[in-house]
C-alpha cells in the first residue's frame, strides 16, 4: 500500500519580492473602518456623464460585444489621433501608431517590456508612481532613482545627466505630475530634448493627466517637441479625462516602429480591450467639449479647497495640474509622514496619503497628498473636519 502524499504547493520565488500591499489600499482600508473622507486615492466619488453610458449602452445593444481589432477599435483610434494633433500639433497614424490598452497602467509596464531588456537601466523621477519600479524589475532591469528638486518638484536635469549611461534604456517622466501637482513648461522639454538629443535613450511619458492644467497654462505635451515625439512613448487614461477609472481604458501614441514593438508585447499580455466601451468612447470623443472644459471644472474644485485649506495650519504647495493637493504638515505635527496620515484618518477623520510613500525608500518632508476629485458636499466635509487643524 503507497504512502498518502499531502498535496504541496511548490516553493515560490517572487519576481517581486520587495512589492507588499501599496499605501492606497491600506488608507482606503483605514478610512473604510474609522468612517473618514477619504482624499487618498486618486478617484471621483462623483458620476460620469450620463450621455458617455447612453453611448456604451447602444454600442452593446447594437450587438458590438466581440473582439475588437488587437490595437483598438479604429474610430477610437482616429479620434485620439485628431485630438492630439488638434492640442499638440503632432499627427500620429491612426492605423500604426495609437494602441488602445487596458488602462494606463497597463500601457506603462507594455511600453517598458517592449523596449527594456534585461541589464539596463530606466530612469526613474522621483516622487513617482508607485507602478514604475516593479514593471521595471519585472523587465530584468534597474530603476535608477533621480529626485525632483525637494520643495518645487521641478525636474533636476544635472542629476539627469548624471544619470545617464551607455546602460540607459529609457527614462519615464509624468506631467502633470503625482503626486505633486507640478507641471513641466516648455523649457523643461527643450532641455530634456536636448539632452537625450545625443543619446539612443527612449521615453515613456505618463499624461494621464494632460487635460487638468490651469490657471491658463497649456499642457507641455512631448508630441509637441518633435524631438522627443520621435523617441517617445505617450500614455495618457479614458478613464482619468471621462471620471470612470474603474472602465480601465487607455490609450498609448508612439513612431510606427516603436509602436509595432509596443504591440508585439500588447498583444500577448491583453490582445484587445473592452469592446462596447470603446465605441461609446469614440462617440463621445466627437464632442471635443467633454475634455476641453475639463480644466475649468477641476481647477474651480481646486480652488475651492484650497480657500478651505487656507483656515488650516497645512501649508499649500503649488498645484498647477492633475487633481491633488500637496500640503505641509509641519506646522500642525512632528510624526513622519505615514504616522500623521494615520492619525488624520483616525481621529481627525480624513485620509491623505504620505508623499514618502512615492520614493524609493522614502524620504520625510512633512507633506501629505489630498485628492481632490471629489463631490463638492464631499470636499466640504473633509474641510469642516480639517478646520479643528
């Protein structure tokens, strides 16, 4: 008679042995349980327009409910294709060189595994999203951390510069910017253009929130520089522009060839996305309106959380695009940062999240990240919480 063998999972080696459960779900988490307004993750509590969920909802009834095209349905396409030419003066074919993909998230780590191999190097701004560095490892290669300058968040291009080797595969760069609500200017890009202009090094630029820009700024898109635009990967988020995140809908614009490669890796990791949400997107896109006024209508959500915030003893950082809020704590706390965010979620009754949490290995400044793409009701009542503050 054979000996019973117990069923074994086999031991497991983690491509990414560093990564544990982010700082958003454990505020949200934190928020959830003490019943606090949560202005930590970076999402609307408020509906999307009802006219862009008519359009998904004739798309699937008009029976459009089976595999698109692998790189998107091509109204889509064509309509991303003429608003970026119409906002940045930089045409790219419909047909080769915009890719639909599952969110932004996913156009980041396709872009990276489609031009990084391993052994190389990616450099990598910090403060940054927290999904950079693991698509980096998972493409067997080394975020090399450049911080921001500490206080203005603007690019440091002599440490750029000195970050820069013949290893370098690629730097990632995001404006407007999370966390810090900063943008690039005009100057930033020419510098940046050239400074890679002699080099083979790639960029992958995050717009996911190229249409919150204010106070009568223009977003600094790299498809305005054709310098950059020819070496670059742009990635911008559906779901970011319309306020629906959880629809995981974006979209990535790049030279034919560097498209094709983007491709090679999109169609092996998701091969298409949703298909009724991109006809409803694509009609909804004929109405340049929806994101063109986009702008006015976070930038009055700015300021009136900002006028709160003035009553308090935060600090206001600029913010200049995206919909956050940076503030220094300073004066009101000496707890490092995610020890003050837990506090202001437990007995104060709002959750932020620390801006530590965005560098490798953090690095305590006093600041915390509101967001503020809230109902107004929503941002009211936080304020009335801060207000003791």
């Amino acid at each position: 008679m054979s000996a019973v063998v117990e069923p074994r999972t086999p031991a497991i080696q983690s491509r990414l042995p560093e990564v544990g459960t982010t700082i958003f779900t454990v505020m949200s988490a934190l928020a959830q349980q003490h019943g606090a307004v949560n202005l930590g993750q970076g999402f609307p509590d408020f509906d999307c327009d009802p006219r862009l969920v008519a359009a998904v909802d004739e798309a699937m009834a008009s029976g459009l409910n089976q595999y698109p095209p692998m790189a998107g349905v091509p109204a889509l396409r064509e309509a991303v294709s003429a608003k970026m030419e119409a906002l940045y003066g930089h045409r790219y074919d419909p047909a080769s060189e915009v890719t639909i993909t599952a969110g932004a998230t996913q156009a980041i780590l396709t872009a990276i595994l489609a031009i990084v191999h391993p052994g190389d190097e990616v450099i990598v701004l910090d403060p940054c999203y927290d999904s950079y560095e693991p698509n980096i490892v998972l493409a067997g290669a080394r975020a090399v951390h450049v911080p921001l300058v500490p206080g203005t968040f603007v690019p440091d291009f002599d440490r750029i510069a000195a970050a820069l080797n013949a290893r370098t595969r690629a730097i990632v760069i995001n404006t407007p910017h999370n966390p810090s609500a900063t943008v690039w200017s005009a100057a930033d890009m020419q510098r940046l253009a050239d400074l890679l202009a002699p080099t083979d090094v790639f960029v992958i630029s995050d717009e996911v929130y190229e249409h919150m820009v204010y106070d009568g700024a223009e977003h600094q898109s790299v498809a305005r520089f054709p310098e950059l635009a020819a070496r670059s990967i742009v990635v911008s988020s559906f779901g970011k522009t319309y306020h629906v995140t959880g629809w995981k809908v974006g979209y990535a614009a790049a030279p034919a060839a560097l498209a094709a490669e983007f491709r090679k890796v999109h169609q092996f990791n998701v091969f298409t996305v949703n298909t009724p949400m991109q006809h409803g997107l694509a009609r909804f896109m004929a109405d340049p309106s929806h994101h063109l006024g986009l702008p006015a209508f976070y930038q009055r959500k700015r300021d009136l959380f900002r006028a709160g915030l003035a009553n308090t003893r935060f600090r206001l950082l600029p913010c200049r695009g995206s919909y956050f809020q940076c503030v220094d704590y300073s004066a009101i706390s000496d707890l490092p940062e995610e020890a003050f965010c837990r506090w202001l979620t437990t007995e104060v009754g709002v959750a932020a999240i620390p801006l530590a949490a965005f560098y490798q290995g953090g690095y305590e400044q006093r600041i915390a990240r509101f967001c503020f793409a809230k109902k107004d009701e929503t941002l009211e009542l936080a304020l009335q919480r801060l207000a003791r503050l």
